[in-house]
C-alpha cells in the first residue's frame, strides 16, 4: 500500500490543503487533484473510489467539500478505505463546521495530523486519541516547569514591589535632606555652568568634527531641600572653565624643551578651573530649595569658506524637585521676543496652558515625578542667516603669517574663557595682540579672560618662519561661556497647586556654547 497524497477539495475543484507521503513534484500533484472532478462526473456516485490507468482516488464526501486519497494501483483497496475513515474522524476534530474558511484556517493542524496518520505512504497504527495527544503535545513535566517558573516570577515580582516600597518610605523620611543632580552638559557637548539666580553662572566650550583638541567642563552637582526659609533667588554659583586633555603632556614636554634651549620665552596660560574645585564651590554657594529650575542651551554652527551659514540652537528647561508636598506645582515663565524660536513641552505637560499662560504643569494638576531630572520644555532654532551668529571671528591669513579678528554682536552677552585655537605649520612670532597667547607645538591658543561691550573688538597678528598655505591655517576652534541664553525666556514664579502659594525654589542657568566645525578660505568669518 502507498498513499501518494491525501487532500481537502472543494466541489469545484479547488484545492484547499494537501500533503504528499511520497517524493513529487508540485505540478504532478496539482494535475492529479485537478482531475479528481472530472472523474466524478463520469463515475457513479454509489462508489467512492476512482481508478484511472496509473493511479486510484478514495474519496468521501464532507458536507460541501471532498477528502482525497491518491494512491497506485496496486495498493490494498481494504486499507486504503480504512485510511480514509481515520482521516474521516481527523477532520471534524480541527475544522468545526467543516466548510471551506475553518479548513484553511487549521491547515497547519490538519497537515500535522496527517502526517501522524500516514508515514512514508503507508498508514500508521494509530488511533484518533493518540493523533489528538500528539498534536496537542501535552507534556505532565513541562506543565510543572511552568509552575515553577510562574511561581518564581510572581515571588520576583513581590520582592520587587516590596524593595520599591521600602525606598519610597526611605526617600519620605530623607526628603528635607535628599539631593539631586544638575542638568549641566560637557563641554564637548556644548556648555555647562553652575547658577543661582536668572542672571548668573556660564557656559561652555566647542568640538569639531576634525578635532584637535578636546574641550570639557566638569560636571556640578547641585543640592537642594525645602529647609530653611528663603523666598528670593540665591547667590551665584562660581563660573565654569575648561581645560584642553588631548595630547596635554606631550604638549608640555615639548614646551619644556624649547624653554631649555632658549627658543621661546615664557607665556602666560589662561587659568581655568579643575573640575573638582569647581564642582565643590558650585555646591557651596547653591543655597537648598525643594525646587530647581535648570535651563540649559546649546548653540552649534559650520562655516565653509564662502561664507555660509548653519546655526543651530537647541535649549531645555529642567525640573527638579525633591519634596514631595511640592511636587503638585506650576512653573510661570516669561517668554519674551523669540520670532524663530519653536517650543515643545513634554507629553506629561498641559499644552494649553502652556499656550495661554505660559506656564508649565501637568495635565490634570498631577505631581511632577521627585528625585528625578524631569525636562519638561525644550526650544530650538535653525538659521542660515549670519546676523544670527553673536560672535565672529575673522582670519586674513598671508604668505607668512595671519590677522585675527574678534568681533561681539550682542553686546548684551559677556563671555569668558574665550579661547581661540588658530592651527599654524611652526612656531609663530606673535607682533601685537589682545589677551593671552601661547604655542602647544601644533597650534596657536589665544585666550582672553572676558569680552563684552568695553572690548567688543580685539585682534592678535603673528608670522611664521618660510612660506605658509593659506588652508594650513584652517580650520579655526574656539570655546567660551556666558551667564546668558540666546532664547529670551525667564522663570518668573511657581505656585504650589496644593498650598496655593509661591514655593521655594531655585533657577540654574547655562548659556550657550558654539562649535566651529570647518572655515576655509580669505577671507574666513569664524562664527561661533
């Protein structure tokens, strides 16, 4: 006996699911079931069994449908029959009603179920309980794996809601004295600064894309608490700096050297601050509130030879609270004149009040999240236009040195810790500059401790020893920081929507910091 095919057809011919015992191609099968109907319509319907020259169909009908088997001739017509039954029984256990979408729903189910019927062509000693158990792949021991293994997650989970509600009733009892982290970037970022009240603290510094140097300004950590009675802003934090870390000894020890030999004379180095000490005065001067209130912004722009322009600007404020009866709060801010500013408030915040008031709170009056940095408005602005750049600075390079040029725009801005790093072939003989200067054995660094509006204009002009291209002065970094953001918004109050009255609180404010990323060409306006 060999059973080449079993199939479900329906009256019309269409084959709905078939499976083959034995090796055949796929447009033999076809042909043989789309035969199948034909046949009947010559045969007898009081039989259920077609032979034809080389094979023999064994057929029953299923209500609308019809189920095959296709065999050789020379198979066992008594097997074949009892075959057929079995297959018979399978069917109506996975398709109920049998119709035409069940079948092709449990196709899967049906094909599995025949192939534990019949192997190789041949019918297995198997009974239609036997067929279900298989199927249905019931296991007693992974039924207790399972067990097992829900157990244990619901234990894990227990455990965990338990620990989570031991540090919430420890964060409550801690909370006049918990603490939480500034939002202050790096200065490979952008900026960072330390701040008290809306007028006070820096910024950052810049990287480009070719890097020479590597600027960074250490992280502060600020604290604050509900205790103690304060209702206005509180002092100013100490000024960030930045220190230059790529290649730093290598650079010293060929300073050393030159000085050694009389090649060059000693030079005055901008000061700028260890991140430790920094960090340590920040956390002295910031006197502790319930509430913090952190702005932060970051300014990026590139500038290829002829000139153009791609500013970009993006800024976040900052909630941080770590008393929970403040949580339920409301933050008035004051956005002044900011035409090409686009804001955005976080999904938790309430945007129509936003809109109409210009405050932030969450939708419903929720609490805002403790002990955790939440930002809750961000701001951005792209521009092409130069008049948008705050700050230039100008190149015109020669055959045998350079001029370069400072020039403040907004003269509302006070910057600090400006450092220009202008790339040179050898040594430099500096003739006349502002500020301070010095040679790191691949670059000229000029720094100025501050530029505002008493010296808004500055330059430096030096010269190099033999002929120099104008490219090997290029591209130009500089970095800086300022109390200041470029976006004219302010935090004016915050009610406690419990209380109903201002709480205490404190604002941190970071500037913003450029980044130069190419300049090519004479003459080149560096824009930060």
């Amino acid at each position: 006996m060999v059973v080449l095919s079993a199939g479900i057809l329906t009256k019309g011919g269409k084959t709905l699911v078939a499976r083959q015992f034995v090796e055949m191609s796929r447009s033999r099968v076809e042909g043989l079931l789309s035969a199948f109907p034909k046949l009947i319509g010559n045969g007898s319907e009081q039989h259920t069994v077609i032979e034809t020259e080389a094979i023999r169909y064994v057929y029953q009908p299923l209500e609308k449908l019809y189920l095959v088997l296709v065999t050789n001739k020379q198979s066992n017509i008594l097997e074949d029959i009892e075959t057929l039954k079995l297959l018979t029984k399978i069917v109506p256990e996975f398709c109920m009603p049998i119709s035409e979408e069940t079948v092709k729903e449990n196709n899967f189910e049906l094909i599995f179920a025949f192939d534990e019927a019949v192997s190789e062509g041949n019918r297995e000693s198997i009974s239609l309980h036997q067929i279900k158990t298989n199927i249905e792949m019931d296991s007693h021991e992974e039924r207790l794996s399972d067990m097992v293994r829900v157990s244990k997650e619901k234990d894990a989970k227990d455990e965990m809601k338990r620990r989570a509600e031991a540090i919430a009733k420890a964060k409550a009892k801690n909370g006049q004295s918990g603490g939480f982290g500034g939002r202050l970037g790096s200065m490979a970022e952008g900026f960072a600064g330390g701040f008290g009240s809306s007028s006070s603290s820096g910024m950052g510094g810049m990287s480009s894309q070719d890097e020479v140097y590597d600027a960074s300004v250490p992280r502060i950590e600020t604290f604050a608490s509900s205790s103690g009675p304060s209702s206005s802003f509180g002092k100013s934090a100490g000024g960030s700096g930045m220190t230059f870390k790529k290649k730093e000894s290598t650079s010293n020890d060929f300073l050393a050297a030159m000085k050694a030999e009389g090649d060059i004379m000693d030079t005055p180095s901008p000061v700028s601050s260890g991140p430790s000490a920094i960090s340590a005065a920040a956390a002295q001067e910031l006197t502790k509130e319930s509430i913090h209130v952190g702005l932060e912004e970051k300014l990026r722009v590139r500038m290829d030879r002829n000139g153009g322009l791609d500013l970009e600007l993006s800024g976040e404020a900052v909630l941080s609270i770590s008393d929970s009866h403040a949580a339920a709060c409301k933050v008035g801010l004051s956005l002044g004149d900011n035409p090409h500013f686009s804001f955005k408030t976080h999904p938790k915040i309430d945007k129509k009040v936003f809109a109409d008031q210009s405050a932030l709170c969450t939708t419903g009056g929720r609490p805002f999240p403790v002990n955790s940095s939440l930002p809750v408005l961000k701001w951005r602005m792209n521009s092409k236009d130069e008049s948008a750049s705050p700050f230039t600075v100008t190149c015109w390079p020669s055959d045998d040195g350079a001029t370069v040029e400072y020039e403040l725009h907004r003269t509302d801005l006070t910057l600090s810790q400006v450092e220009i790093v202008i790339p040179v072939p050898s040594q430099p003989q500096v003739q006349s500059g502002d500020g301070n200067h010095v040679y790191n054995g691949q670059a000229l660094v000029w720094s100025l401790d501050m530029v505002d509006e008493s010296n808004a204009n500055g330059s430096i002009e030096f010269t190099i020893d033999g002929h120099a291209d104008e490219a090997s002065f290029f591209p130009i970094k500089a970095s800086f920081t300022a109390p200041q953001t470029m976006c004219a918004i302010q935090v004016m109050n915050l009610i406690s929507l419990l209380r109903l009255a201002v709480a205490k609180w404190r604002l941190c404010r970071t500037g913003y910091a450029g980044c130069s990323e190419r300049i090519w060409g004479k003459p080149a306006i560096f824009y930060f």
